[in-house]
C-alpha cells in the first residue's frame, strides 16, 4: 500500500451528499479481474454524455462538461471535497481503485459509510473527516479560487485550508500507523497465527459444531 | 453492571486478540465467496505466496454476473463470462466448497448461506458484499467487506476490527393486514436515514420483529445496511432454531442439541444497555414505495411524492430536488398514479420462497396490465425455484404473462442482461434506488414482493387488496 503522510494538491468540490459506490464506480466495470484500470470509469454516468461499456476508449467518448472533475483545474485534482455520508452502497472496493486511480489521494467530507471508510485506508486513500461548516468553507474557499492548494497532514491531522486557516482532523492510531507506513495487513496479522491456532483450540472444544460440520 | 447485548456476546466469543487501543483480530467463521469481490483478492494471495489459512470455512457461489435464461448456452458477454470462470478456477484450484451455475444449489450467496446452514447462529459470517448483513437474522454477527478484506480473510481467518456502538430498533405491536418485513425496513430507513446507522451495530427487536419468520427477518437485515449499519442481527427463539435444523451442513443428533443450548443464549440481556435505541410502533407502518434515489426517500402507498419546497435544510432540499428530477416525478403526486414500465421480484432482500408466496398470492388468476412491458421473477436459489415449481407458482406467475427465470441477482444490480433501458420506471423488490443501479437511466421504486406483484396487475402501484376481484 502506498503511504500516506503529507499531501498537496487541488481539491475538486462535488457538491453531493450520499454519493454511493454505484455513482463512483457503476456495475459494469465490477466485471474486471484486475485491481487497476478504473481510472478513467470513476463517476462515469456523471462524467460522460454516453453509456459506458467496458473495454471503451474513453478518449473517444463524449464528455459531460458541466461535471467537475471535466472542468479545468479539477481534472488535475488529487483530492476530493463531498458532503455527508460519501460512499454509502455497495462494498466495491473498486469504488476506491477508481479514485486511487484517477488521482485522488484523500476525500473530505463531513462523514463516510462505514465499509469505504475501511477500504478506503486499505489503499493509501486518506478519508478526512471535517465538521459541516469547516466542510463549507472549504467549499466556499474552494469554489471562489478554483486553482488553491489544499494541504493535508496525516502526521499532523490538519488540513491547511487556502487561505491558511487549519482545520483539525482524527483518525485512529492503528489506521493512521498503518498509513503513516504503508504496511502490509496480512503480513501483520501472520505475527499472531499463534493467538488464531489458540483460539481454533478452544472453539473446537466450546464450539465444536462451528468448524466439524463446515464440510457440509 | 449491565447486562450484554446480543453484539457484545458474539463480539466477544470471537476475539482472538485486542489490542490496548481496542483494535481487535476477530475470528471469522464463515467466509462466503461471489465472482465479483473475489478475483483480486486470489490474486493478491498467489502472489505473496499465501495459502487459505481455513479452506474450508468459504462457500463460493457465482451471482451477480450469471444469466438467468438459456443457461445451457453458457454467458454470452466474455467479460462476465471470464470472471465467473475465475472464480471456478480459483476455488477448485484451492479445493474449495463451490455451487458452479449448473448446481440446483447455486442461487444469490446470501440465500443460499442459511438455506444450506452454511450460516449458523452465533457464527461471524463476512463477504464482499455489503448486503452481508442479511445473516445476522439468525443470530449471527455478519457484515460486508472490500476486496483486501477478502484476502485478510482468506489468509489469516480474521479481521482487524474496532468495536462499534449498539443500536436497538424496537418495533412494537400488530403489523396491519399487508404490511410486510420489507415495509417495516423500508419505514426505518425512512425514519432513521441512510446514514442513521452508521458506526453502530443494529439488533432489530421488539415483538413486530419477533412475530415474523426468519426469512422476514433475513429481509429485515439484509437492508442495515441501506441505514448504514455494516451488521443487523436478530435474537435466537425457537424459531431461529427451528429453521435451522435439518439444514444440509448444520450439526445434527446431540450436537445439535448442545448447539441450541449455546443458541438460546444469543439474545441482548433484559439489563443491556444500547448506545441508542430506536421505538416504532408496528401499527402506524403502512406499504411502503420509495420515490426517490435514496432509500430514505419512501412515502406510504397511500401518500404522495413530497415537495422539495416544503424541506427546511438546504442541502437536504437540493438532493430532493435532484431526486425527482432523475426520477421524472412532479411534487405531491400520489405514490398510486406512479406507473411502471417493468416489475422485478428478485435480490438478496426479497427471492425466498415465502416472497415467491406473497407475489403469486397476488398475481393469481389475474394478468399483468399492458403498459408493463416485462414483469420478471428470478428466485433466490436453484432450490427456492424448485419448491416454487412443486407448489405451481411458477404457472401462476407464467399465466400471468411474467417470465419465471434461473436463479442470480439479476436486475438488482444489472450485471447481467437483465436492465433497466434509460427512463424506465421498475417496481423492484430490491434493495438500492441509487441513480442507473438497475440500468444506466433506470428509474427504481423499492417495494415489497405483493406491491410489486400488484403494480403489475394494475400497472400503477397499488394496495394489493384495493385490486379488483380476480
């Protein structure tokens, strides 16, 4: 995973409260092996004019200009300013891919759902959690200079907005640790396969219908 | 000290290890694949060189990608057919249990959990799938992950997780006559709000709750997640056991007995306290249909599509607004002049046999109405059809003039041919409204399995028992 530690860069504000997963990533594109390539997919039904398909040139397609991320300079944009509850929906991870593979490095918004939240930290794409009016006033600061750089700190949890106020933010330590150090999950859970073989032993003896009868 | 809730005895029958700040390992016991979440997630897995730490503790199922007409001629798109291919080749590879398409098993992974008693009360049940929750009917702690999630599983049998809050929805009393486990869900997600659940664990109680089946209540659950809540979960009665017993892979004989035994305990204590607590009164929910591309968004059958006009909170009046104008509604129309292009019975929420029930009861001896250009069944599993066959209502549905299909997830989601075409309206016992999640364009009203079948007689939505004699 890639680390995450500080970040500067132009904010893209999509004024939407509820953007779900279908919205970021639609179904079509779920069908692919991979873990990249989604990129230019994200937000597809609001990014283009035609019905996308997979396997499309998106060069070739006709591009929704009213949308943000079509507009210059938020096609540039690394990272993403949204209202309540961004990424409700489905699971899809490839919700995240598509971010992290557009560009985006952190998304803020005054909450997330639960399951991209989590994803979300699993690959290096920082969620930020501001209150609602520091929200709006990003958004404000945002709309009214189109080109500002925004800072995020992940060292320090702040968010330094254009026009120098700081906002403040938390995560907590083992996501911000992880983060911090692009460390790899399983390889640290592996640590404790003793803790897992331990508690197999007194499931099998509490429990011993949980794992005999899993054959089926 | 108070006493446990439901949440916190699962939670803690499953702790491998915690952490000072509360990060925890928590034990998984049953892993459930589908073709979509999955092939990155074996990918990842061969290549760090990693084996299943617990194979047998995943069902893998394809759902979401397979056709439910003409089966014999295999998946005619190459992309949905190569990842259901992955997904066989990745399971039989490591020697895992799997229903391939052509199994009488095979069906939508989170039917056919409890239907094969792969899924047991008491059990953390996990997949790449947010409608995870869906289990938790049975007294179990389930909920949705992402792809990296799958792998952690996959390899080290547990998940690294944080505790969260505990919220009980009580809904107390009669249900009227036609109000159904999706109605009840529907109006609590209208009440509480997509986000309402979010950081908490929901347990749904109250005797409403009590008083359905466990299919009802696995309709119930299914959408926790619809209100934010990554897990819903139901105490164990006798009911739960009940259901439970004789299924193909739960314990049987004595262990089956010492089983129950643990089972009967899976219930919040009278003195356990909930970070919040939710009280509907069962008597005031009525038929629900949603009007918008929120599931919040939800009017009584007998209400109208609300005004953006009318909603003090900016933000919250805009989305409205936004809304209506996806989903071709002018503001106070009555939710029963709203006419459907197409019905879908079928999902994760709503494709048991006793929804199968529901809708035929409906449907028989009537026809569906002209302006309803394709009227769509897809069971569950390859099981729920067969014993919706043996009791006919397959020629219920048939005579009708609906098409009675193979078993996936079919128009939930779209991924097969099975869609919405731009600007058309479903009524769609399903679990999302969200903007082109039927078909890019599609319009959907969520409703129960009757107020579908009766849209689609009466090709308008209706009260099935305001329907003309058959």
């Amino acid at each position: 995973m890639q680390a995450f530690t500080v970040h500067k860069g132009i904010v893209a504000p999509l004024d939407r409260s509820n953007v779900d997963t279908d919205a970021i990533i639609p179904k079509q594109y779920l069908k692919s092996v991979k873990r990249t390539g989604f990129g230019p997919n994200a937000f597809d039904d609001w990014r283009y004019l035609d019905p996308g398909e997979p396997g499309m040139d998106s060069s070739q397609r006709r591009i929704n200009p009213d949308f943000v991320l079509n507009q210059a300079p938020f096609d540039q944009a690394s990272m993403l300013l949204a209202r309540k509850n961004f990424g409700c929906g489905s699971s899809r991870e490839h919700a995240v891919w598509a971010l992290t593979d557009f560009g985006f490095r952190a998304v803020i918004a005054p909450s997330f759902a639960d399951i991209f939240f989590s994803n979300s930290c699993k690959n290096g794409l920082l969620p930020v959690v501001l209150a609602e009016d520091e929200v709006q006033a990003l958004f404000e600061q945002v709309e009214a200079n189109p080109g500002a750089q925004v800072e995020v700190s992940l060292e320090e949890m702040t968010v330094a907005a254009p026009d120098g106020t700081v906002f403040r933010f938390t995560l907590d330590e083992d996501r911000r640790h992880r983060l911090l150090n692009g460390l790899d999950d399983i390889a640290l859970t592996l640590q404790y396969a003793d803790d897992i073989r331990a508690y197999e032993e007194r499931q099998r003896s509490e429990w011993p219908w949980m794992a005999e009868h899993s054959q089926g | 000290m108070a006493g446990k809730t439901l949440y916190d005895k699962l939670w803690e029958a499953h702790v491998v290890r915690e952490e000072p700040d509360g990060s925890t390992l928590l034990y998984i016991d049953r892993h459930l694949v589908h073709e979509v979440t999955s092939p990155q997630a074996f990918e990842g897995l061969r290549l760090a060189g990693r084996k299943p730490w617990r194979g047998d503790s995943v069902l893998a199922v394809p759902d979401h990608n397979v056709p439910t007409a003409d089966r014999d001629k295999g998946i005619a798109d190459p992309v949905s057919r190569t990842q259901v291919e992955t997904l066989e080749t990745n399971v039989t590879s490591l020697g895992l249990k799997f229903f391939p398409m052509a199994d009488v098993r095979q069906g939508i992974v989170h039917v056919i959990g409890p239907e094969q008693g792969a899924t047991l009360p008491g059990m953390t049940v996990v997949c790449g799938d947010s409608h995870t929750s869906t289990h938790g009917a049975l007294g179990a702690l389930a909920f949705g992950i992402g792809t990296s999630e799958v792998e952690h599983v996959l390899a080290t049998q547990c998940l690294w997780q944080k505790k969260t809050k505990a919220m009980q929805i009580r809904v107390e009393g009669e249900l009227r006559p036609g109000v159904t486990a999706k109605d009840v869900v529907l109006a609590i997600i209208g009440r509480i709000g997509t986000a309402g659940g979010t950081g908490y664990a929901i347990e749904f109680a109250g005797s409403a709750i009590q008083s359905l089946s466990l299919e009802g209540r696995m309709s119930i659950c299914n959408m926790s997640i619809e209100a934010g809540a990554r897990a819903g979960m139901v105490a164990v009665d006798e009911k739960t056991i009940e259901y439970v017993r004789g299924k193909p892979q739960a314990p049987s004989g004595e262990l089956f007995d010492k089983a129950a035994e643990y089972w009967r305990t899976l219930v919040s204590d009278p003195d356990a306290e909930f970070d919040a607590v939710v009280e509907m009164d069962a008597a005031e929910i009525a038929p629900q249909v949603s009007w918008g591309t929120s599931p919040e968004m939800v009017a009584p059958i007998d209400g109208r599509v609300p005004d953006p006009a009318a909603e003090s909170d900016p933000v919250r009046a805009e989305g409205m607004k936004r809304a209506l104008e996806y989903m071709d509604l002018q503001p106070n129309t009555p939710m029963t002049e709203i006419r459907p292009d197409k019905v879908f019975i079928g999902s994760c929420t709503n494709s048991r046999i006793e929804d199968l029930r529901a809708a035929a009861e409906v449907v028989k001896g009537r026809k569906k109405a002209d302006n309803i250009k394709l009227a769509l069944v897809v069971p569950g599993s390859g099981l729920v059809k067969q014993q919706a066959e043996q009791e006919g209502l397959d020629r219920i549905f048939l005579d009708a003039g609906f098409e009675w299909r193979e078993p996936g997830c079919s128009m939930c989601l779209a991924m097969n041919a099975d869609r919405l075409e731009p600007g058309e309206r479903c009524a769609s016992t399903s679990n999302r409204n969200f903007e082109g999640r039927q078909g890019q364009g599609g319009r959907t009203h969520l409703v129960s399995p009757a107020l579908a079948a009766a849209a689609a007689v009466a090709g308008h939505f209706v009260e099935p028992s305001a329907l003309k004699e058959a």
